[in-house]
C-alpha cells in the first residue's frame, strides 16, 4: 500500500507575494477536495504561530506547523508547541534592543516599529524616509525590514546585519544573521536549525506519510535532501529550481495550484 501524502508549504514567496495576497482565489477549494482524498497539509515556516494563523485557515489546512524556522511545531493550529530544540533564546527583547543601540550608534534619522509587519506591508502605508519594521510576534527568532522611501534598501539591510553579527559575537549569542536575496529583510535564528533539520526531527511523528514541500528559496530547496519531494514554483531562486522534482510554470499561488493539481491526478 502507498504511503499517506502530507504536503508542506512555505508561505512567503510561494502560497503569497510580497504584497502578503494570494495571486488566484481557488487554491483553498482544491486543498478541501485533496483533504478529502486523504492528503494533509502543513507549513513550514519562519514566522510566528500568530503570523501563520490566518493563512493556515483561509487555504484549509489540516495538518502540522513548523514555526520559526524550525524552533517548534504545532500538529495542528492549536495545538501545544512541541520544541525541536532545547531551550531555545528568546530574542524579542535582545534584537529590539540591539536596533535601538544601531540607531544612535550610527545616529541615524530613522522610524523603528515593533509590530505586525505582515498587517503593515498588507496595507501599504509606508512612510517615506527610512524605517526599520520588526514583527512583534516572533519570540525565538527574528524578521527585520529596512526600507528607504518605501523600498526595501539592501545596503541598509546589510550594514544592520553587520552591526547586530559584531554585537552578537560579543555577548557569545550563537545565532545566524543573514540577508535573503528574496525579500532582503534581516532574519535571525538559532544556530543548529533550519527547515531541513526540523524535517529530520518530525518524521518520526508521521511515519506512514510520504512528505513533500513546496518553496520558493534556498532554505526550502535544502528540504529536498531529507524529505521525498520538492517542488518549487515558477518565481523561485535557481538553486530551489535544480532541487525540484517538478517546476511549475506559474508563480506564488498559482504555481502551488498547477502543482497540487498534478500531484491530485497521480
């Protein structure tokens, strides 16, 4: 008998654009016809639980969550944490003032917001000037978003990145600071996890499941290596592209419908 199929997917960048929406309507539909088949579905993300809730019941999911990167997961929206790591630091307060710290170090003419950045960029209110937004959920990792005039500035991003791996090496935090080509924010996390390694660790919760996951980005495409397929969406980076078993031919959302339609067909 096959195995049971449980799908994960990332959020940003493949189920939604930068503008946190959908890009077709009817890919909850098609996730309630393929639940009923006997699929689940999950995400596997770097947001918060509270990021994800929103988009977790508007395409009728049914299955677990791996949040903040890998930190915990959920079985279901809901549910309790199961932690995948052991005593995971809680960055909120450190990051938040670490930026504050950059700011009049660098004495810099800048709007710093702590809040939820995902209902932020949804309105498209940005001011002009420069502005460094921080989502206030994230409680073991962190996202940070540095726009000038409206636009995301990657040199920015970088320097802050810079200044907060210099601050961090000092107080002996072992934690990753980079700088995704995807949306050039400033995510921060633990070393020793990934999407890849919570992957490793869930699967003993879900044996009778062949896993998959759908992405857009180099952290997804490394799933590939552990789980037993990838597929990637139109817009992805090259290098989720050469890990995937299957490309679609359309972006975002539409993308992950022309994939979940071929793998309802098989």
């Amino acid at each position: 008998m096959s195995k049971k199929q449980l799908i994960f997917f990332d959020i940003d960048g493949t189920l939604i654009g930068e503008n946190q929406r959908p890009t077709i309507d009817n890919l909850p539909e098609l996730v309630s016809t393929m639940t009923e088949q006997g699929f689940l579905f999950g995400f596997n993300s770097n947001r918060s639980c509270e990021d994800i809730e929103k988009w977790y019941r508007y395409f009728n999911m049914n299955g677990p969550i791996v949040l903040e990167n890998g930190v915990y997961f959920l079985n279901n929206i809901g549910d309790e944490p199961k932690f995948l790591v052991s005593n995971p630091l809680k960055l909120k307060k450190i990051v938040e003032g670490l930026i504050n710290d950059y700011i009049k170090d660098k004495e810099l003419s800048c709007n710093f917001i702590l809040g939820d950045s995902s209902a932020i960029f949804a309105k498209g209110e940005l001011d002009d000037g420069f502005l460094i937004i921080m989502n206030d959920f994230r409680l073991y990792t962190a996202s940070i978003h540095v726009f000038k005039d409206k636009k995301r500035d990657k040199q920015e991003a970088n320097k802050l990145a810079k200044y907060l791996i210099e601050k961090m090496k000092v107080r002996e935090y072992d934690l990753i600071v980079e700088v995704p080509e995807m949306f050039n924010n400033v995510i921060i996390y633990p070393a020793g996890i990934s999407k890849s390694l919570a992957f490793k660790k869930i699967r003993k919760y879900y044996p009778e499941y062949e896993i998959s996951m759908i992405g857009d980005d180099i952290a997804d495409a490394e799933t590939a290596q552990v789980i037993d397929k990838f597929y990637a969406v139109d817009n992805a980076v090259d290098q989720a592209k050469m890990q995937a078993t299957f490309v679609a031919n359309q972006g975002y959302t539409a993308g992950v419908y022309e994939i979940l339609q071929r793998l309802s067909n098989q």
